[in-house]
C-alpha cells in the first residue's frame, strides 16, 4: 500500500481537476447560455431555480418524453399484472406477461408495430429449427439490416404520425434482436431432450415480449430468462413494497442528477457548436469530455435501473447496473463493467463461437475483431461507429498485450529489481492513465462523433494527464 498521505493527495487532487473543470463547462454554458438558446432552444422550467435546460441529448429526451406519455403507465400495469399473477396463478405466469408483453406492445407501437416485433421472431424461430448456427446467425443479420434500408424505412415512417412513434419501433426491433438470436443459438446448441420443451415458440414470444426490458433492455440471456421464470416461492408483499420503496428513491436520485447536469451544463448543446468549441480552453474541452462520460452513466442507471427494479419485483435478477466510468481505468473493465448484460451476450454468443482465446493471438485478435465489429452494425453501423469499434478493439488489444509483457517472469523479474512495490504501484497508475485518456476519447467519439472527439480529444487528454 501507498502511504495514506498519497493516495489522500491523490484523490483529492483529482477531485479538484473534476470540479475545476465542470466550474469551467458551467462558466461557458453561462457566459454563451443567449447565443445557445438562440441555436438549440434551450428549455425554460422551474425545477432549478428557472435556470434553463439543454435539450439537445437525444437519447434522454426522447426517453423522457416517451415515459411521460405512455410507458411509464404501461411498465406500471406490468407490474400489476405480474403481482396478482403471482399470487392467483404463478404456474401460469410467464403466459400471462407474455399476453400482457403483447397488449403493452400494441399500445406502444400499434398493430403494424407488434406485428413486425412478432414477424422478426417467427422468422427467427424457424430459421431455429434446422439446428444451424450459421444459418441463425446470417438470420438475425439479415433482420437487423433490413432496419437500415431505406424503402423499408419509409414504409415504416408511414404508419406512424410522428418520428419519435418510428424511433420507437426502430429501439426496440434492435434490443429484440438480441434476444430472438439468444433464444435460437440457445436452441441450436440445445442437446437434452427433456429440456426441449422450454424450447418451444411460446416460450420464446414470452422472453422476446417480456415488457420491462421490451424498447431498451438490458439484455438477459434466455437460459437466465428460464431459470428465473420457473415458478418458485417468492417474497412477500411487504418484501415486495420494500424493494419498491428504496428502488424507486435511487431513481429519483438519480433522475434528479441527471436534470442537474443538464440545467448547470450545456455539454451536450457546445459540443453540437463548432465554432463554440473551437474557441473554448483545454480545461473546458476536458470538462466536456468527463461531462459527457458522466452523464452518460448516470442516464444509464436510470434507463437501466427502472427495467431492474421492476425485473427484481418480478423475482428476477436484473444484470448489474454499469459502474460508475470515473472508476474505470482499462476498456476490458468498461466492456465488462458498464453493460454487462451486453457483455455477456457478446461473450457468449459472439467471442467464444469465433474462437476466443483458444487459438493463440492471431485467434484472439480476430475474435476481437469480429465482437466489435458486430456491436458497431448493432448499434448503426454509422463511420463514426466503426471508429468508436477500431479504437476499443486497439484499446484491448494493446491493454492485453501489455499485460501479458508484463506478467513474463522476466519482465516481473527486472522491475522487482528496479522498482519498488510502491512505485511498481505507481508505474501502473502512469500506463493506466494513457488507457483512460484513449478510453474517454472513445466514448466521446461514440457520444458524439468523429468531430466531437476529435475536438474534445486534446482537452480529455490534458485532463486525464492531470487527473
């Protein structure tokens, strides 16, 4: 262990860079706060004091208008519809969210909405049956690239009145995805005979139309999805409202930070301002970067923490919520650590079939490779994705290179004789400090696009450097 001293100087110092430089962001959202509402129409409401709020995060805005609208009453009727279940006819539960999974489809996204959800995971299924997993994979391909053209598009846009009805339908019909390709690779590898019946098509419309985690996730895995849904003794009622109780407190909490940084920060709104960012310090451009990150993890332990308490309500364990970025100093652990639901589908599903580490380090990249190359068509499958895609397969790459160097008897051998375990301690901390700032570049080029990290890029560097 480092003296106490150090590591005190060391976390205080840091939190002064990080407060230092969101002082900055907020000094520059004021001082260009007529200009940007001339640009982006900043939002005028009385949560905070009427300061005025930046709209301009897509994601976020559009999950909060939805939730207003229509989902927030409809993930409440699930759980209603998933308490009395329970108590009534428990062995009968999995059909009943499943019907109730439908009907909240339906409300969503409408007949020609639910009906494309239930066209997707026929065609999956019966692609299923011939037992093929190359053949369900180029299935599951092949549905998520008719998301992306553009006649199928239109049709699309035409049944709806609004783009945010069709955004709708595009979210969700990419998280399903996921889901119908877990329950057909899991039936193709499927082998007991006595557990083929699980695997049968009402089972997997019940795990495809399972509602809380229906338009955004997170992803769980089907024989998770099994294991859990079998009936069994669950809590009580008390326990139940308990849960509730304290579940929904971390989620105000959490929304209440989000709008916050929203209302001091115009993060989202400078960095869609290129002559703005030009112009700004390096210690602004670092705030923005580690504004962006943050803010990006606290929305996700909203849009994933209201699937996860209601998943736990259902006697379901949700996957852990993502890991607070600031306390990530390598890709592996922000890959392992952030969404770990999709984790384990790209590590189940993708990375081992490939290969994975079994075939030396030719092997071991190109399964890489091929893992990050399907989470960027996923996503979109933009430029600005395929970049974000190349720097966190070289991010891992390099990290594990650099750790099997290091792990060499040789190599331990030499630095035991040069170094210290204290500085040992402290060498580490320089080298993961060069993977942090490559590691924030990358989500700010995930967040915001090739221009945004490019511009953001020198001040993410120049902070993570002094942090």
């Amino acid at each position: 262990m480092l003296p106490r001293w150090e590591l005190s100087f060391y976390l205080f110092a840091s939190l002064g860079f990080h407060f230092y430089s969101f002082y900055e962001v907020f000094k520059v959202s004021r001082e260009h706060e007529e200009e940007l509402d001339q640009e982006f129409d900043l939002e005028t409401d009385s949560l905070f004091g009427g300061l005025k709020k930046d709209p301009t995060d897509f994601e976020w805005s559009f999950w909060m208008e939805w939730g207003k609208q229509r989902l927030a009453w409809l993930l409440l009727g699930h759980v209603g519809v998933s308490q009395v279940a329970n108590l009534l006819a428990r062995k009968h539960r999995p059909w009943i969210l499943a019907a109730y999974g439908m009907w909240a489809c339906h409300c969503a996204l409408g007949t020609r909405g639910t009906a494309m959800v239930l066209l997707h995971t026929t065609i999956s299924f019966c692609v299923a049956q011939f037992r093929s997993l190359a053949l369900s994979w180029l299935c599951s391909l092949f549905l998520l690239s008719t998301l992306r053209l553009q006649d199928v598009e239109e049709v699309k846009r035409g049944w709806y009145e609004t783009e945010n009805e069709y955004y709708l339908l595009q979210f969700t019909l990419t998280v399903r995805c996921l889901y119908y390709t877990s329950f057909s690779l899991e039936l193709c590898w499927q082998q007991l005979p006595a557990e083929r019946a699980f695997y049968s098509f009402p089972w997997m419309v019940a795990y495809v139309f399972y509602y809380p985690v229906f338009h955004n996730g997170p992803i769980l895995s089907f024989p998770e999805f099994l294991t859990q849904m079998q009936p069994r003794e669950q809590g009580s009622l008390k326990a139940s409202f308990s849960i509730l109780v304290r579940g929904l407190g971390r989620l105000l909490f959490y929304w209440w930070l989000v709008e916050l940084m929203v209302h001091l920060m115009y993060m989202h709104a400078i960095c869609s301002s290129a002559p703005l960012l030009s112009a700004v310090s390096c210690w602004t451009l670092g705030g923005l970067a580690l504004a962006q990150v943050l803010f990006f993890y606290v929305k996700y332990l909203v849009l994933f923490g209201v699937p996860a308490l209601l998943m736990r309500l259902d006697g379901l364990s949700p996957p852990p919520l993502p890991r607070c970025v600031s306390t990530m100093f390598s890709f592996t652990g922000m890959w392992r650590y952030f969404d770990v639901g999709l984790h384990d589908f790209l590590v189940r599903y993708v990375y081992i079939p490939v290969g994975g580490s079994q075939h030396g380090l030719l092997g071991t990249l190109f399964s890489t490779a091929v893992t990050f190359a399907f989470v960027s068509y996923w996503h979109g499958g933009n430029d600005y994705l395929w970049c974000w895609a190349a720097l966190n397969w070289l991010g891992v790459t390099v990290e594990s290179g650099v750790r099997r160097l290091v792990q060499k008897p040789s190599i331990q051998d030499s630095l035991a004789q040069v170094l210290s375990p204290q500085a040992r301690r402290r060498f580490h901390a320089a080298l993961a400090s060069c993977s942090t700032s490559m590691l924030i570049l990358s989500n700010l080029v995930f967040l915001g696009g090739n221009q945004v990290g490019k511009s953001t890029g020198i001040g993410s560097s120049f902070k993570a450097g002094h942090g």
